[in-house]
C-alpha cells in the first residue's frame, strides 16, 4: 500500500488536495503519523500552531478539515469498498457521527464570525474490508490525538466545550474500531515523543498535491 520505510505507511499513502492552511495542516498531520506514528501529531502540531500564532478559529477549522477526512473516509470510501456484516453497520453510524461533528464546527465557526475551511478532495489507499478497517483505526487514533493537542488551547469555553464532546465520540469511534480488528480498546498508556519538524516536513514533502 505504501513505502515501508515509514512507521506507519498506511497513512503516506492518504492523499488530501487543496491549497488551503488547513489541508496543508492536514497533510502534515499524515505526515507526522506516517514518519512516527500516532504519538507524534501532538508535538507537530503544538510546533505548527505556535509558529502561526493562530487562534480559535484556526483551531476549529483545522478540526473541521479533520472531520472532513474522516466524514469522507466513512461516507464515500465505506461505501465504495463494499463493506459488509458489523463492518458496514459501524462503519455507516460512524459516518454519520463525523457528518455532524462537521455541521456542528461549522456552525461554531459561523456563530464566531468566521468562515469555514473549504472541504478538500480525499484519496484513501484503501480496496478492502481489512485494509479500510486498519485504516479507520489510525484515522480515528489520530483524531483523538489531534484534539488532545488542540483542544486545550482554545481559549472560548464554548468551543472548549464544543471539542471535549467531540474527542470523547472519537475516542470511542476507535476503541470500537481497535477491538473489530483484535487490537487494545484502549492502548498502553504512555507520553507523546516529539518528531522534528524537520522530519515531519521531510515527510509530507511527497504528499503535497495541488
């Protein structure tokens, strides 16, 4: 599916199209999974949002293009892999639950006087139940991942709110996903390791398409 030389290389193969921050932020979120794994979306992106100073906004776009992908994932590539018994049904409610997740961001976004990201365009290296399975486990891993690292950072209550309620869903969508495939509900408890942003970059290099 995708060079081995990374750590994860289901997620180098992912492709994300649009010349917005946010899919770029996107990319280099695959990126920093597929060179280090799950643990290293924190550090990268506690180091790309400190660069930009962004603020609410910023954050909530980011999450909304990530529900994006993974709304994409499960409504679209679910669908056209041919998924079938406890995999299609999971698979069709965790779409619907990313479906809401990106109307209720783009309402907050709305409501906060901003204007929602633009939904890029999505390729998933998927053509099987398994394939989409083990893919859907990283996906959703890294969603978690992500709002942990953001979430904190936003200073509206309301928007705080807004994201614990959807981690909480998303870390639920993956200890269902993980235990479908035989792996941990709920992995070893452990500490982010920081990925070089010089690695990261290095990494998405090759995933960046117009």
């Amino acid at each position: 599916m995708a060079d081995s030389k990374f750590a994860v290389p289901e997620m180098a193969a992912v492709e994300v199209k649009g010349m917005t921050r946010e899919a770029f932020l996107i990319r280099g979120t695959l990126a920093a999974v597929a060179a280090g794994g799950v643990a290293a979306v924190g550090p990268f992106l506690s180091d790309a949002f400190a660069q930009s100073g962004s603020g609410d906004i910023a954050i909530l776009n980011y999450a909304l293009t990530l529900e994006y992908l993974e709304s994409d994932f499960y409504n679209v590539k679910g669908k056209a892999v041919g998924l079938t018994g406890a995999a299609k049904t999971l698979a069709a409610l965790l779409g619907q639950h990313e479906a809401a997740h990106v109307s209720a961001l783009s309402k907050a976004i709305s409501a906060a006087g901003g204007t929602p990201a633009k939904k890029p365009t999505f390729s998933f290296p998927v053509t099987n139940q398994t394939q989409f399975l083990a893919l859907a486990s990283v996906l959703e891993n890294t969603g978690v991942s992500a709002y942990n690292g953001q979430g904190p950072k936003l200073q509206n209550k309301a928007y705080l709110g807004t994201a614990g309620s959807i981690v909480q869903v998303e870390a639920r969508h993956a200890a269902a996903i993980n235990y479908m495939i035989g792996k941990s509900p709920t992995p070893d408890a452990g500490f982010d390791k920081p990925l070089e942003m010089a690695a990261v970059l290095k990494a998405v290099k090759p995933l960046i398409k117009a």
